[in-house]
C-alpha cells in the first residue's frame, strides 16, 4: 500500500512546479495500478488548501477547481480510503514525543504515524519524513 503526501497531489495539479512532470506521470501510474494508494482526507483538504491559496500560489485554483483534483484522486480505481486504526494514536504519540516534535511537525508526524500503522510506503517530494524510524519514504519520479 502507498500514502500520498500532500506535495504529491499538489505537484501533479500544477504546472508551475519544477516536479510537475514527475508528479504527474508518477501519481497517474499508481492511481490505475494494482497496489492500493491510501487516500486520506486529510491529505486531501490540505491540498485543496495550498492549491487555492494565493500567498503559495500566484494563480491559484479556486475551490471548485481544487476540489475536482481531489476527487479524481479519490475516485481512481487504485484509491482507498483506509478506517482509522486504535494503533494509530499510539504512533503518532511516540513519534511525537521519542523525535521532540511540535508546531508544523505535527501534521507530518500523524501522516508517517498513519503510514506506519498501515504498513504502507509514504510517496513524498519531502526528503524530512526520513526521519521518522519506521516509516518507508518513496520519492515519485
């Protein structure tokens, strides 16, 4: 199973980035692919976050643009949409506490945390969630 990170989603939507491509043609396989690609809501909504938001974008999609993104990623034949485990608090809080984390670490401490508990690989542009032990990073190209 992968995870998608945000940048994921965010890179394939917009042409703007210099991983645009990669993103694309990369998210594009994995979503008609045969191993199951995690959708979490959360991940969703804080695409639709960034990709609408013009102090990160200089023409940024407006809400229905955005949404439509996210929905095609949720509706593609590889998506799931995985229930939240009781182990999965349990992870994040040791993440959390074992690596000394606060403010804008968190997010990324629940989403390595969610990754864990599934046993999946999290596909992400960000080169800092190596360092959560446990966690399998894939960089999409």
């Amino acid at each position: 199973m992968i995870i998608l990170d945000v940048n994921v989603i965010v890179y394939a939507a917009r042409r703007e980035f210099q991983e645009h491509e990669a993103a694309l043609r990369w998210l594009e396989a994995a979503l008609s692919g045969d191993e199951p690609v995690a959708v979490l809501d959360g991940v969703l909504a804080a695409a639709t976050r960034l990709m609408t938001n013009h102090r990160v974008l200089r023409d940024p999609f407006g809400p229905d643009e955005a949404l439509a993104v996210c929905d095609a990623v949720r509706s593609a034949p590889a998506a799931i949409t995985p229930a939240v485990s009781v182990r999965r608090w349990s992870a994040f809080s040791r993440l959390t506490s074992e690596l000394g984390l606060r403010a804008n670490d968190i997010p990324d401490a629940y989403l390595a945390a969610t990754a864990i508990d599934l046993g999946a690989r999290l596909a992400t542009f960000d080169h800092g969630f190596r360092r959560f032990p446990g966690l399998t990073v894939i960089v999409p190209s």
